[in-house]
C-alpha cells in the first residue's frame, strides 16, 4: 500500500502529551491549519482543519522537549483516516491524523533556537593498551609458524 505524504503547518493547539507504552516514545499533539481564501476580492480566514499528529521514538522526545502551545509547526508525515461510530442516528465521526515523519518550528512565523541533542558517549577506553592485551594473551595460545606457515617444532619455538 502507498502511503499519503503530506506538509502542513499550522499552530498548536494544546499541550504535548507524551508517554511511553512498552518502552516505546509516543508524543502527540494537534495542529489547527487555517487557510486564506479570497473571497469577492478580499482575502478571508477559510474553514480550520484539525489534525491530530503522532510522533514516535526520539522525535517524540526531541517534540516533547521543543513544541508547545501556540507556536507555528511544519509537520510532513504520513496522513491516515479514523473513524468510529458515534450515538445512533448521528453519522461516524472521521478524524485527520499526521504520523510525523519530521516536525519543525514555522520560520515565517517566528524565530527559533536549535539546540544538537547530545548522545551519551561510550566509555574511553586506551585501544592501544587494550590491543597489546589481547595480543599478549593470543599469542601463547597460537602455534609458531614457520616461513611457509606450517608449525615449528616446539624446540625451535622455545630458541
């Protein structure tokens, strides 16, 4: 199946909720998109569109960190359809949701401070030492060779 790839921006419109089901990262959040249409030759606010965004792992991290009410996003992501029966008689309610494939501050709308996230470093270890170790220690357990690569005799090793 393909998927629908979509950009949008828009504002935030509540707070972050992030958590994190099976150890695995999940923030959401809605964007309100307002659009400007021109009607009888003045420009208008068009009907706003709502559209719940989900981000996983460390972009939902980074967005729980980064995105709060009010600000201008730009969301690109893959866009997916929800409906559900709602009481008798009234038709199924349809929701718009963004998985997020990448999620930024609006720079037409404002300015914004990026900040590297940093990894933890593995240990520092001294290789050079670390490899004479190992060397060391293989080194009697490895059969001398010799010039055609067949074993010595283990009087001509020990010489």
């Amino acid at each position: 199946m393909t998927d629908t790839l979509v950009t949008l921006h828009g504002w935030v419109g509540g707070d972050v909720n992030y958590r994190t089901p099976k150890d695995t990262s999940v923030a959401t959040f809605r964007v309100a998109c307002t659009p400007r249409v021109k009607r009888d030759g003045r420009w208008e606010d068009g009907e706003t569109a709502w559209y719940t965004v989900t981000a996983w792992r460390a972009l939902a991290e980074n967005v729980r960190d980064s995105v709060h009410r009010g600000e201008a996003v730009i969301v690109h992501g893959r866009l997916r359809s929800r409906s559900w029966a709602r009481a008798e008689g009234e038709p199924p309610a349809t929701m718009l949701e963004v998985e997020a494939i990448l999620v930024g501050h609006d720079l037409t709308r404002g300015t914004s401070a990026f900040l590297k996230k940093q990894r933890s470093a593995p240990e520092e270890t001294d290789l050079d030492a670390e490899v004479a170790e190992m060397l060391a220690a293989a080194i009697g357990d490895e059969p001398q060779l010799d010039g055609w690569g067949n074993p010595k005799p283990a009087a001509e090793s020990a010489a």
